[in-house]
C-alpha cells in the first residue's frame, strides 16, 4: 500500500510522478532536501523512527554492497516495520519485494552504474519485484549525462551526491558528458553558477554548477516523458556515453519488461533517426502483429508501393497518383522503414501514421534486413494472385527481389525510373487492366475488420464484425450490427476502433479473449482507479480497450495502466470509462400465461440518447431499449432511448424493462440498490398489476441473467 507515491504518466519504463509530502515532489527528481536517514542497523540495533509527513525517511536498514553472496542478505535481512509517514526501505535485487514502503532504495546503486548489461538486470530484476506504485530511488549516480537513460530504465528518485563529488574533483558536467574543469576556455552554460568569470570559477562553483545542471536534465526528462518522447531523445543523448548506448541496447532485449509498460497507441510521434528505433516497442509490436494478426481479405492482386512522407499515406500527393492509377484493383501495401510493410486497412493505426524519419533515400543495411524479414513473413501469410511491386530501385526493389526469390514468388515490377513518373503510372494502370474493382463496401467493412485482427487479436475482425453496416466516410466509420445498433467506431487518431457497450458484450460472447478489469461494487463513473481493481487481464497495456465488470456495473473503456500494475497498485488512475451500464437488481413479474400489453407505463418522459447517468437523485437513466417493443409491443424509436417513471408513495423510481424476459406474460423490472427492499417490490408489483392488462401472478427477485433467484 503506498499512500505517498503515485505514478500519472507513464513513457515505457520511465514514470511521471508524485512523491506525495507536505510539498508535493514531481519525480523523476533530486530527493536530497527531503530524505531523512533513521540510519544503518549495522551499526546498533535502532528503534523505528517517528517519522514526519515533510520527509521521506529511510528506515533503518543493512545495505548490501553488489555481489553480497545471497546467504549473507538472507542471514542479516531486516524485518521492515508498518509505519503511517513516508518511507522508504533499502534493498537489492536479490531482497527487493513489498516491504510496505513508498520508495525502495537500491543499496548497489554504484556497483552497477557503468555497466550496461548488470545494471539492466538489476533495474529489471528490482523493479519487477516492488510495487509498480512505488518509487526507485539510486542513490550516489546521477549525473546530467546518465539521468535520462536511468528515468528510462524505471528509475524516479536520484540525488546529488556524485555531481556534488565530481565538482570538486574538478570536473564540469553536462548532459554531453564531463569535461575538466581545467580544459575549459569558456563556460558552456548559463545558470547561476556559471555566471561567475571563467578566471575565478572554481571547484566549489563546478559542484553547484554539476547540481544545476542534473537538475536542469531532470526537467528535460520530465517533459520528455510528458511528451511521450523520452525514447527519441535518449537515442541521441545517450550516445555521447558508451555504456549509456549499450544499456538502452539492452533494455531493448529486455522485450517483455518494456513492451508490458509501452502504450498501445498514443499521440507523441516517433522520431526514426537510427537503427535503434527498429528495435522499439511500438515498432516491433506493430510488425508481429501485422504478420500473425492480420489477415488479408481481399481477393484482388497486391501492388507493394513506397511510403509517403506525408501520414496518413493516402493524403499524399504519390498515393493519390497511385491510386489514380489503381482504382480499387489491387490490395495496396506500403513498404517502409521504420515500421516494415503497412496494409492500406491499417495506414492509421498506431504507429503507421505518427513516425517521422530521415529521407535520403538510402536504407542501411539493417533497415533493409528489418523490412525484408516483415515483407517475408506478411507474404508466407498472405497470399496474392498476383504481386506487383511498384517501387523505386534504391533499397526497395532490392528487398522485393529477394524476398520474392526466398519464398519463390512472381513479382511484376511497373516502375521505369521513379514510381510517380507518368510512364511508370501508366505501366501499374495497364498491368492491372481487366482486374475487378472492389467497392466501397468491401473496403470499409475490411478495413474495420483488419482493425479489430490487430487490436484484439486474430480472427477477431471475423468474430466480432461478421454482420455489420458501416455508416460515414473513411476514416470516421461507425459501425453498427444487423439491427441497426452501433458496435464501435474507428477512432482516426489512432487507427483503432472504440467499442459501445454493445461492441464490448459481443467481444464477452466471442471466442476472442477479451481483456477484462475486475472491479468491486460500485458504478464508475468516468474513470476506475486502481484500488477499485479487483483483478485485470495479464494482457491489458496501456491504451488497450478494456471491459469493466463488477457486480453493478458493467463498462468499456481504455486502459491507462498494465493489467499487472492495475492490481499491484493501489493510487492512480487504472481505465477510463467510455459507456457504463449499472447492473440493477431485478424482479420478475410472473404476470400468467397470456401475452399482456403495458398500458400507460409512462408518467413522464424524457428523452435521452441511449444509457446516460446523472448524478442527481433517482435519475439513472437505462434504454430499455427494443426489448420493451418485445415485452410489449409498444412503438419504440432505434435513436431515443426512454425513460419511464413510477411515482410511489414513497418516492419516485426510476423503471426500466430490461432483458431477461422468458417467455410472453414475463416482464423483469430492475431497481436501483438501495431499492431493493421486500416491501417495495411488493408495491412494484401492484403498482404494475394496475399497469398491465393482465394480473400479476407473482413477483420474483431475479439475478442477471434473469434467472429466479
Ligand atoms: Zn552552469
């Protein structure tokens, strides 16, 4: 349970966050003015200390130095007391686990930093062991040069120390590194320290310049993590240090520790401006599913084109002489680096619309490797009755041909000298002569269902979106189901598609597996925090689509956190709610065994577009929807749902027909919680008695399904 610390964004690994003390600290931070040390019990035995809501205090605690033998930490472990104010407990990788406090201290901080590999496994190993709603603290090793890359791997709290030392070693930090102080013939800064001549700068003004400056790159990485950016900005900065370079290389083989806490979709753009951005997760989790989610549907030849600068592709000026030249004969997939090949369903999802990269022309030899292995395995999977590559020699015929040759594939190459070049246009147009065209139809309904096949899975587009009607133009679809009601629609900004309640009971019924959120009772409204989790799917990331169900309510909404930290943690801000639903407890009238009409239910009507609630008394609304036209054949329009109303002597109450009805002469009648009383149903039950043309035999409480209780 952490009371003093919460996260409220998250960048990968990195956090934004709060160390929650009588002045709020925004982390990643300096903790040097708020850490209070109760001191090590090596040397006495010590009493737990009292604490104070202004600090974070370090409880008493044996650090181990790295490469403590595990026996050694067990023998001499230390049994961490509960206490009420802000604390943190130190550890190492070997004894991190939830020891009950805010912050953990990681006691091999200096024995780790300087080496990529070790201190990769150390980060991975502590943090994967403490609360995801705690703060790591690495005393003794910040620097301007290394902080970023240290936020990057999950760490939130650093200190002073080793600029405050470096400084008075003679030694000028900055975020490109260190230089002696000697060396320098010009400050190259401009806080308060450095406004001090060059000629009387010395030791003591370096360690409050080396402060300023940590500080100054602490700010940076919040904003980068703000952003959403921090990745683009540290495979830059990073490089000015090997060891930097090599653990954010490393971090990258650590696949599982990023790729749980990187969001499925989000606004920040990606920067591609090394190889490095291949082996991102949005880029690699885009690849893998493109080539084992999605599956072509359409039965038209495939034309393979270069990518635009211009995102989405089909608003470029090229993709538009393309398609010119196409007319819906073809299946059109974009080859690019960074993201490998693009289908023309997916050109907005997340992240084939939101990347930037370096246009020379020129692939290396590892963005021609990467694109080649993505097309190889969208082609082992997909198959064409024919293949035509409309692309332009530099790097991409390479890739065609050889991936044509490795799978023993006919490829048609269309383009003399430039892909957009009339005569190249012209050779796609009359190589696709005598093709059929596909229409609008086809092309949306497989465009929604490409969608879902990425975003829940395999065979989801079939299973979800089998009978459906797609209404408004590309790219705002909506989709709806045989009846008319609407499922989901695509959300342009991210190419994904955002489900209505209806869309989210069908995902339930599918044989999809839906990723769920577990709550306790209550109705949420507009977001769930996390201590209201009960249990999430180990699948959720961070954007995902989520069903909410608790025993009364039942949502859809977008994840803000991991399945795991949705449980793990106990602050914070778990899913936000889309649609939410209040599961009332019901009642059956067993109104006999002839089919009745309901006469004059409504005392008064309001008009409301589908389910809605208010937060003033008695006004939960539910659109009772098409069944009431079912139970009792009352005209019922599709947009407008009604509300009707039973005024009792003792209040007024809400009434909704809902479904559950068994059979003619059945109606079930839900009442809100704090209703459900013995003696109201009663009076439910005569009140509807003088409502229905038939009388109430007998009035059953039931459960959600309807069934008798
Ligand atoms: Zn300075």
């Amino acid at each position: 349970m952490t009371e003093y610390f919460e996260v409220h964004e998250r960048d990968g690994a990195a956090r934004l966050g709060e160390v929650r003390l009588a002045a709020s600290l925004a982390t990643p931070a300096v903790v040097d003015d708020v850490l209070a040390d109760a001191g090590s019990a090596w040397v006495r035995e010590r009493d737990p200390p009292a604490g104070d809501e202004a600090v974070l205090t370090v409880l008493p605690h044996r650090a181990f130095p790295a490469g403590t033998p595990g026996e050694v930490q067990d023998a001499f472990a230390v049994e961490y007391p509960d206490v009420e104010f802000p604390s943190a407990a130190v550890v190492t990788p070997e004894t991190a686990a939830d020891h009950g406090a805010d912050a953990y201290v990681l006691s091999t901080a200096q024995g780790i930093v300087g080496h990529a590999e070790t201190f990769v496994d150390a980060i991975v190993a502590t943090r994967e062991a403490i609360p995801a709603d705690t703060a790591l603290y690495l005393p003794g090793v910040a620097t301007p040069a290394n902080v970023a890359t240290l936020a990057y791997a999950g760490v939130d709290l650093v200190d002073t120390d080793r600029t405050v030392v470096k400084g008075t070693q003679g030694k000028y930090l900055t975020t490109d590194g260190e230089y002696f102080l000697a060396d320098l013939e010009e400050l190259p800064c401009a806080c308060p320290a450095c406004q001090t001549p060059r000629e009387s700068f010395d030791r003591e003004d370096c360690a409050e310049h080396n402060r300023h400056a940590l500080r100054a790159a602490l700010g940076t990485v919040r904003e980068r993590i703000r952003a959403g950016r921090l990745r683009d900005y540290i495979e830059g900065q990073a490089r000015h240090e090997q060891w930097l370079t090599a653990t954010f290389r490393r971090l990258d083989d650590q696949y599982a520790y990023l790729e749980q806490r990187t969001p499925v979709i989000r606004r920040a753009e990606i920067t591609a401006a090394t190889d490095d951005t291949l082996r991102r997760v949005e880029i690699q989790r885009y690849a893998e599913r493109v080539t084992s989610r999605y599956r072509n549907r359409f039965s038209n030849p495939l034309v393979l084109v270069p990518c635009s600068a211009r995102k989405p592709y089909s608003d470029s000026r090229s993709h538009g002489q393309f398609h010119d030249a196409i007319q819906y004969r073809a299946h059109l997939v974009s080859m690019t680096s960074p993201i490998g090949v693009v289908p023309q369903e997916l050109e907005l999802t997340y992240p084939a619309q939101h990347y930037d990269t370096v246009v020379t022309g020129r692939w290396t030899a590892t963005e021609r490797e990467f694109v080649s292995d993505v097309l190889a395995a969208y082609l082992r999977r997909n198959e064409y009755p024919r293949i035509i590559a409309h692309v332009p020699d530099e790097g991409y015929r390479g890739i065609c041909e050889r991936v044509a040759d490795e799978l023993a594939l006919e490829m048609e190459f269309t383009v003399e000298g430039h892909p957009t070049a009339t005569a190249s246009l012209a050779n796609l147009a009359s190589t696709l002569s005598g093709e059929l065209k596909y229409g609008k139809r086809e092309r949306q309904h497989n465009t929604v269902r490409a969608v879902a096949d990425y975003q829940f899975g395999e065979g989801a587009g079939d299973d979800l979106f089998a009978d459906i009607s797609v209404e408004s133009h590309y790219p705002k679809l909506r989709v709806r189901n045989g009846e008319g009601e609407q499922l989901a629609m695509l959300v342009p900004e991210y190419g994904v598609l955002a489900l209505t309640l209806a869309g989210a009971r069908r995902w339930v019924e599918s044989s999809v597996p839906t990723r769920r959120v577990e709550i306790d009772a209550f109705v949420p409204h507009g977001s769930v925090l996390a201590p209201g989790v009960v249990d999430a799917s180990p699948a959720v990331r961070p954007g995902d689509e989520v069903v909410i169900a608790g025993p009364e309510a039942v949502a859809v909404g977008r994840a803000r956190m991991s399945g795991p930290e949705m449980v793990e943690s106990s602050r914070g801000v778990a899913s936000s709610v889309r649609h939410v639903e209040e599961r009332w407890p019901s009642v059956r009238l067993d109104c006999g065994p002839e089919p009745f009409e309901v006469v004059d239910v409504s005392r008064e009507h309001r008009l409301v577009d589908g389910i809605r609630s208010r937060g003033d008394d008695d006004v939960t609304v539910v659109d009772r929807g098409a069944v009431v036209r079912q139970a009792t054949g009352l005209p019922h329009d599709d947009s407008v749902g009604r509300m009707d109303w039973l005024r009792f002597q003792n209040g007024l109450y809400p009434l909704a027909f809902v479904g559950g009805v068994t059979r003619p002469g059945d109606a079930v009648v839900q009442l809100e919680q704090r209703h459900r009383r013995e003696s109201l149903l009663d009076e439910v039950a005569l009140q509807l008695a003088g409502l229905v043309d038939s009388p109430v035999v007998a009035v059953h409480q039931v459960d959600q399904e309807g069934r008798v209780e």
